[in-house]
C-alpha cells in the first residue's frame, strides 16, 4: 500500500509574466517567481527570488507546468525545488481566475511530481525521495502546493 507523508505546504508569488505564443510545445507563460514561504513539520523557511515557472498549452485547455525555485530553510541551507505538473481547466474557470476571481481547486487537476536537489548534507536525504504535488492556483500571481513524500 502506498502511504502518503506531507513533507509542506508552500505558498509561490510570481509576478511580471513573459507571454510566448506558438511555440513548439504550444503557448508559453514564464513566470518569474519573487518570494513566498513553506511551512511544514520538520521544513520550514522561504522561498528566495530566483526561479520560474514554465507553463506550456499545448491544446486549450491543457497545461503543462514545469518550476525550478530555490528554498532557503530556516537554518539558512539551500534546496532547489523542481516541480513537473499537469493543469487540466475548464476554459470559463480558467477565465474566471484571470478575471480575479476564486475557483473551487475541485474544478480543476493541478497535479504533479517534485524533486530536490541539495548540496547541504542535512537535506541530503530529499534527493532520493519520490514527492508528489497537489497545486492550488489562488490567482495567477499566487499558486500554492503541498509536498508529499511517498
């Protein structure tokens, strides 16, 4: 049986994205990300101003979310978090979000994988964990995930 351990919750701000129409993998949104935070039970700290998010739209629709941020933790070590997700949302609620507005995260799939990579030898062990992600998109310059170790 596959159990779930929840490594945290972190909460990404982005701002300033980068339009790329009609790429070979379909629109491009670059976005930049500026700061945010994690919270959990045993990692904790914020996430620095370096790294983006890549979201491909191959088919309307249809997202393809690649993100590389890096973590700095409360005792001042460094993680790069990479994330590879999928965001599958119903035009209007995707609409709606632009707009501003709150959509249920149960009206959309904004699942994925994420992996980290670390020279500090006391996060050493987060290299060789398998994590999966649930993202929630509070608006477009505010997306947050929760980490699960497997």
């Amino acid at each position: 049986m596959i159990q779930l351990k929840k490594l945290f919750d972190i909460q990404l701000e982005q701002k300033q994205d980068i339009e790329m129409p009609a790429t070979c993998r379909g629109d491009l949104l670059i976005s930049p990300t500026t700061g945010g935070s994690f919270c959990g039970d045993k990692l904790n700290g914020k996430v620095m101003p370096v790294g983006m998010g890549l979201t491909y739209t191959p088919a309307p629709c249809q997202n393809e979310v690649k993100a590389e941020m890096l973590l700095e933790m409360e005792d001042g070590d460094k993680a790069m978090l990479c994330i590879n997700a999928v965001l599958d949302i119903d035009s209007e609620e995707e609409e709606k979000l632009i707009r501003g507005e709150k959509v249920d995260p149960e009206r959309y799939y904004y699942k994925g994988t994420a992996n980290f990579i670390t020279g500090a030898t006391k996060y050493k062990w987060l290299e060789r964990k398998i994590c999966v992600c649930n993202g929630c998109v509070d608006d477009w310059t505010k997306v947050s995930f929760s980490i699960y170790m497997i």
